[in-house]
C-alpha cells in the first residue's frame, strides 16, 4: 500500500454525490491539479480578501494620510495626472498596499453568469475607493453615464470599467450604428471634460511642442476638417468562442467575454494628426511612434497610471489617425471620449484613445503597460506557465473576420429549403470584404453572399449583409461564414487554429450550430401540419411527441409490405 492509499483510510471508493461532474469536466473550477512532476507548487495566495469586500492589511507600512487624491485640473472631472508625477504614482501604490482584494472573479471555468451586468468588476469598484480622493465616485458616475448615454438593451459585459455591446438583434441593422448602439469598452471610469477648459499637449520629439484648444483644432483655417466612415473592432471580439473551448488569460483588465457585438461603425469627424503635427513644425530625425494619452485612471498590478499606447508614424503619416470630436454627425459622447479621441483606422480598438489630451513622439513604441503588456497575440503553447511580454505580437491590424447574427446558436429553424441569415465581415488594416460565404454543412459546401445583399464597400468598415443559404438537409447541422478580403486572405475553420492565451483575434469562421427541419419535404410539412392541428408544441425539440406518429394499424400494413427485419 503506497502512502497517499494509506491516507485515504481503508475505503478509499466512497465517492463524493458530485465527483461525476469533476469526471466529467462539468466543475473544471473544482479540480484540483493532477502534479505529476516532481514540483511542488503553491495553490493558494494568502494576499487575497476573502470576501467582496477589500481588508486593511495588518502588516503594511501605514502610507501617507495626508495624500489626497484631486482631479487634475478644474472643468477636466475624473482626469487625474499620473505620467507627470512618479512621486503621486508611489504614494497610491503604497496606498494601494495597504490592501488585500478579493480575487477576480471566475468566468471561464464556471459558467459565465446569466445576469446583466454579467461581471460587476467588484475588484476595479474597490481599487478606485481604496485610493481614494476624487476616485471614490468613479465607478457610480460611470454607470450613471451608461445609463444615460447607452441604449436600454445593451448587454453589458462588465459594469466597471464598462464594456457593452449591443445585442446580435441590433448590431446590423443599420450599416452604420447609432451611437447608443456602438459597443463601449473602458478600461476605467469616463472622465467629464469641459470642451471649453479642454486641450490638447503635443511633445516629446516634436520640433514646437504646443498646447492645442479645441477651438484650434476646429478651426478650418488652421486644419482641414475631414469626416470619415470607420469601423472599430476591439481585438476581444466573439472571445466567448474561445472560452467555450478553451479557458484563457483573465487578465487585471477583466477580459470582458465579447459576443460578435465588440464592433461598430461610425462616421467620425475632426482633423488628420499628420496636419496638427506639422503644425507643430514636424518630428525630430529618429522619431517613430506616438504615443496617445487618455484621461481616465488606469490600474495594473497595483499601480495608478493613466490609458497610454501608441501608434507608428506610418500610420499618422499615411493620413490614418484622426482626432475626432463628433460621432455620426453629433458630439462624441462621453463614454465615446468626449471632447476628443483618437480613430486609428484599420487598427484594434485598443490604439483609439479617447479622452486624449496628449501626444508625445517617441523614437520606439510606448512601454506603458496597454502597449507593452497587454493586447498581444501570444503562440498556442505560450502561457501562464512561460509566456514573456516579449513573445507575443503586438496586435495592430486585425485580420479578415466575420459573423453571423441570425440564426442563433442552438436554434431550431423552420424553413423551406434555404435558411435566412445576417451578419457582418470586416477586415483590418485598410483591407475590406470582397466576399461573404455562407455553409450550411458544416464548412465543405459554400455558398457566396449576393453581393447586392452586402453593404457598400468603403476602406476601412465592415460590410453588413444578408443571404439565404440553401439546406436541404435536415436535425443538427453548422452554418459557417467565412470573408475574403480584398488581399484574398481568407479565415481558419477551427475556434482552436485562432485559440491563444490573451482570448484575442477570434478570426475563425463563426460557427452556429441549428436543428434544420426543412418544410419543403413532404413528411416534415405533414408532421409540422399535425402538430399545428393537434396544438401541441414542437418545443422543445427533445420533449418526446406526445401524440402517435404512426397507428398501430398503419405499423402492422407498413411490415406486411417490408421484407422483415431479420433474415432466416
Ligand atoms: N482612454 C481610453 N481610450 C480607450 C480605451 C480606454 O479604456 N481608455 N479603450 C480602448 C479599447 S480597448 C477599445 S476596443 C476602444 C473602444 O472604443 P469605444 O468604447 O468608443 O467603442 O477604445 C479604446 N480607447
Ligand atoms: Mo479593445
């Protein structure tokens, strides 16, 4: 007897009523780790608070009582500066230590919450209280700010920082979404910034650093207006695909569990930043990047900062970076980065600062952590157990991507020989849909979108479309899309060809899976007819019909007329 035997006792089979589920793999949270190694490894971590609530931690050093918070400057509420000051950013953090927090919360193992607001982001709420100062209410003005600026059917993936997306039924009905429709993802509060009080600093590595007022910016003889038809797509986007397969990173930043909806479309308006930094007489010899800087207060790893990344200057030399203020013809508002925002176009979302106030050319990319640490696009086997910053692509251009929006995952669909879908496709980088197929088996058998059903085609958006694909066959099948763009890229059939630790660049075909019954044939017509005439429901599909398909009469002639069943 060997001596984990021995510490069982003497009957060691006595089954826990649930250890089928563990098995199974229904209760993966519940697992413990099968070390098969030689190593010992840690499996709890003792710095977390127990409950929702955060805990003083006896043994920190008590940090300094009298620092205080304060929004940076008056008209500009929820904008404190971090980049300027290291000596505040140390204070917070040790301020920030004197806590324990309570874990994030486990989404991917478990089943993600049937509520809404899906996640709360307690943690993020209890961070910004902890602080303190004129952080304590950034949480509650967000929300309040969603409630006000979002559409009531928003789904929302994570109350704070907010990320929502406008359900499947809404998203593509319109080529271009209204703004109360566009998805939102923050990674801290919404700063309210005055646009009078409002402007914009330019420096690092430009030749005339300035300081620009909206009014600048806005005005015409200064810089030319452009208005442009862009698409955003956050680089989460349709990540539940992932985590249906395998689970990923959960990152400080929760990594919201998109759907299909962490896209949009809008015609941005305001000035091309190659002109404003011409303005400023240009960039010094060696200058590279750009780095952008948003408002609102940022935490990672314990650490106050504020939302920086960056952009090469290939791209802002290209005209492919706006600073916009208005959104489909309105102001921006304000979860959308009122009174001023980056629109990288053909970029992830992630590049699109809002809230800018500052642009700084630098001579490599940013290091601050959304561009260095964040956002990357690691190899399959890279993860918790070796990944390195430095091993995943830093993730630009999007590749060629699409999605279906009706039928529903799971439904069973009626229909008379062809089924009726929609969806979107979208490339990045400048790239655009040049075709949409659709299968109906599984991914053997395409068929091409009418290209009058597809929306007009424009640089840098999406394309909505609309098609019915012929399935004659009937029971459990797969509707598949795919997008060729216009360099002929084309997407991996599989979830796990596009899987990776960061849950980003789902760009496989999406996948729906239906229960096909198909009226065009005679005996589903007959049946569906007889369930019509005898009003009982087909659903759901796996309640055994109550009625007798066949009578024991029409049996009885049915074999005297087959050979039988077995042979002699
Ligand atoms: N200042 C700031 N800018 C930001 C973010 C942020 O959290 N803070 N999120 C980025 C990400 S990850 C995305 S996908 C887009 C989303 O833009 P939207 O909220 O207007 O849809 O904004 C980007 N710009
Ligand atoms: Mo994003």
């Amino acid at each position: 007897m060997d001596s984990e035997q021995a510490s069982r006792g003497p009957n060691p089979h006595i089954l826990s009523p649930d250890e089928w589920k563990l098995e199974q793999g229904l209760e993966p949270d519940r697992l413990r780790l099968r070390n098969q190694s030689d190593l010992k490894i840690p499996l709890d971590t003792p710095n977390l608070a127990s409950k929702n609530e955060a805990e003083l931690r006896a043994d920190a050093a008590s940090d300094d009582d009298t620092f205080v918070v304060k929004d940076e400057r008056p008209g500009w509420k929820g904008y404190v500066e971090w980049e300027d000051y290291p000596v505040k950013k140390a204070k917070a953090h040790q301020r920030f230590t004197r806590y324990k927090f309570p874990p994030p919360p486990e989404f991917q193992l478990e089943p993600v919450p049937g509520t809404n607001p899906v996640l709360e982001g307690v943690r993020w709420k209890l961070w910004h209280k902890a602080i303190g100062g004129d952080l304590t209410n950034v949480p509650e003005d967000s929300w309040e700010i969603v409630l006000k600026e979002k559409h009531p059917d928003m789904l929302h993936l994570l109350q704070f920082p907010y990320n929502g997306e406008p359900p499947k039924s809404l998203l593509t009905q319109e080529p271009i979404t209204p703004n109360e429709l566009h998805f939102a993802r923050n990674h801290g509060g919404i700063p309210e910034i005055d646009a009078e009080a409002f402007d914009l600093r330019l420096d690092g590595l430009v030749n005339e650093p300035k300081t620009l007022t909206l009014a600048d910016l806005q005005n015409e003889a200064l810089f030319p207006r452009v208005s442009k038809l862009v698409t955003i797509q956050c680089s989460g986007t349709r990540r539940l695909e992932q985590i249906s397969v395998y689970a990923g990173e959960g990152d400080e930043m929760i990594n919201a569990p998109w759907a299909e909806g962490a896209i949009g479309t809008a015609k941005w308006t305001g000035v091309s930043l190659k002109k404003v930094i011409k303005y400023c007489g240009g960039l010094k010899d060696g200058t590279k990047h750009l780095e952008l800087y948003g408002a609102e207060t940022y935490f990672k790893g314990g650490e106050c900062m504020n939302y920086v990344v960056s952009v090469p200057w290939s791209k802002v030399k290209a005209n492919e970076v706006l600073l916009a203020w208005e959104m489909n013809d309105k102001p921006l508002p304000k979860i959308h980065g009122f009174p001023l925002r980056a629109v990288v176009m053909g970029y992830i979302g992630a590049r699109s600062v809002k809230w800018l106030y500052r642009i700084k050319a630098l001579e490599y990319p940013s290091r601050a952590p959304v561009q260095s640490k964040e956002y990357l696009y690691f190899q399959q086997q890279q993860g918790k157990h070796n990944q390195l910053p430095t091993m995943g692509i830093q993730i630009q251009e999007m590749p060629v991507s699409s999605a279906i929006m009706t039928p529903w995952n799971k439904e069973v669909v009626v229909h008379n020989g062809k089924i009726e879908c929609t969806g979107w496709a979208y490339s990045g980088g400048g790239r655009w849909p040049e075709r949409v197929e659709l299968s109906a088996d599984g991914g053997n058998v395409w068929y091409a979108v009418p290209l009058e059903n597809m929306s007009s085609k424009h640089k840098f958006t999406w394309r909505t479309w609309r098609a019915s694909v012929p399935c004659d066959h009937e029971g459990w099948t797969e509707l598949l899309v795919r997008c060729w763009d216009n360099s002929l890229n084309t997407q991996p059939i599989a979830v796990r060809d596009s899987w990776n630790w960061g849950l980003h660049v789902t760009s496989s075909c999406h996948r729906v899976k239906v229960y096909s019954v198909n009226a065009s044939r005679a005996a589903t017509r007959a049946r569906l007819e007889e369930f019509a005439r005898r009003e009982e429901s087909f659903l759901p599909i796996t309640r055994p019909t109550e009625f007798q398909t066949m009578s024991m009469d029409e049996y009885e002639k049915r074999w005297a007329a087959m050979e039988p069943r077995d042979v002699d």
